[in-house]
C-alpha cells in the first residue's frame, strides 16, 4: 500500500519507455525504493529506462511484453503483472501524438491513434480497476490531455482521443469511490519531454520533473483532477465559452 508518507511499495509503468511517466515514478522513488514493473512494447528498449530507475533508487525493476492495442491479450498481461503481487500505484502512460493534418486525412494513422489512446487506455483502466479493487487499495495516474478538455482545429485527432480518455477516467474514479482505490486525471499542457523534442514551446510549457512534483503532490491530497500548468484552468474555461467563429481566429 501507499504509506503515510506517500511511498508505493510497487509501481506500475503502463508505457515503460514514457519520459513523462519516467519522471513521475522516479518522483516516488524519491521518497523511498519501490519495485516496478515496466510495461512496454516488445523489443522496445528498456535500457534507458531501467539505467534512470536504478539510479532513482528502485528496490528491483521487471518488464513485461505489453502492446496497446493487442487488446485480447491485457487480461493475460495483468495475469502476469499481479502474480507477483499487488500493484500499489500504476501509472497510464502511454499514447500517440502525431501530426494531425496527416491523422485526418488518413484513415489508418487516425483509428491507430484512437485505439491507442482512448481503447488500449480504457482496457487498461478496466483491468487495472478490477485488479486493485479485488486487493483493496490502490492508485491509478492517467495522462490526459488540456487538448482533451477542449478538442481544437490544431490537434483533433489527438484531442478527441484523449477527451474520451479523460471522461472514462474521471468518472471510473467515481465509479471506485469508497473501495480504497482513487484515480488522478492529469491534464498536461506541453511538457519538455522526448515526445515534444524539436517542437518550440507553447504558452506555459513546463518540464516534466514539474509534472511528476505536481502529480505527487496531488495522490498524497487525493485529488482526482489536476491541470499542469495550473493557469490551464481559467484559460480553458473562457475558450470553452467562446463561439467558434472567435476560436478560428486565435492560434489554437
């Protein structure tokens, strides 16, 4: 279980090789060795990622096969993961951006970043609920999106993927309430991290070591939504109530 002082006994890292979901668990380590199992696509290398949580402090470091979209075989996958034990914080990391002017009009990149954004994720929310309410406690992070709370012309494709992600997860939070297992929906906005390498900052980027600081920060609250930049909040909240012929002015 995650103790009094916020420390996992075992970490769960659904997109082993994600720099973003990297951070956040080297965040926890930070605060006592844990072991994790990294889940990562087979014959992706886990080298990078298992030297950094080595360094971070992890107790031990396994890796299972896991593909996004294979999803017959999640329940196999979760089968291995919990044979070893309870899972007490699992971390919904993986996704595709891509480019959406390429995604829309190609109907093959655009269901491929549906099905692993928005269906490999709610397979994985699914059986990872099941999992953690049967042991009776437990954690789960999921990056959403700020482009998944107001889908834009700039990233539809994305932004539509990842707005079905943040509806499941919110309300699978709401499902679990009072079986001791809590979900956080994360809302980045972009992050300096190897998927956004070479793109030029937006308006409140942030590094992902201040994701991860704010997603910590946020299960020792127990919160269930948070927006990283947290300036994210108002924002969106006026360009949600804005009508379209304004918003196709503005360089969203």
């Amino acid at each position: 279980m995650i103790n009094a002082c916020g420390k996992p006994q075992s970490i769960l890292l659904l997109g082993g090789a994600s720099d973003m979901g990297l951070a956040v668990v080297e965040e926890f380590l930070s605060r006592g060795p844990a072991r994790v199992v990294l889940a990562a696509r087979e014959g992706e290398s886990l080298d990078d990622a298992t030297s950094r949580l080595e360094a971070a402090g992890a107790s031990s470091i396994e890796s299972v096969a896991f593909d996004a979209t294979d999803f017959d075989s999640h329940p196999g996958v979760f089968d291995e993961i919990w044979s070893k034990g309870d899972i007490d914080l699992a971390i919904v990391a993986f996704g595709i951006l891509g480019d959406n002017e390429e995604q829309w009009t190609n109907q093959k990149s655009a269901v491929l970043a549906a099905q692993v954004n928005y269906t490999g994720a709610v397979s994985v929310g699914v059986l990872t609920a099941e999992r953690m309410k049967k042991q009776g406690h437990g954690q789960i992070v999921v990056f959403s999106s700020v482009a998944g709370e107001m889908v834009r012309r700039s990233n539809f494709v994305y932004g539509s993927s990842k707005a079905g992600t943040d509806g499941f997860y919110r309300m699978l939070g709401e499902a679990l309430r009072g079986t001791g297992v809590n979900v956080l929906t994360v809302r980045p906005g972009q992050a300096r991290t190897n998927m956004t390498k070479g793109l030029d900052d937006a308006p409140l980027t942030v590094n992902k070591e201040d994701v991860a600081q704010a997603i910590a920060k946020a299960v020792d609250n127990k919160k269930t939504l948070i927006w990283v930049h947290p300036l994210f909040r108002p924002i969106m909240l006026v360009l949600k109530h804005l009508p379209q012929f304004v918003l196709r002015k503005l360089p969203i």
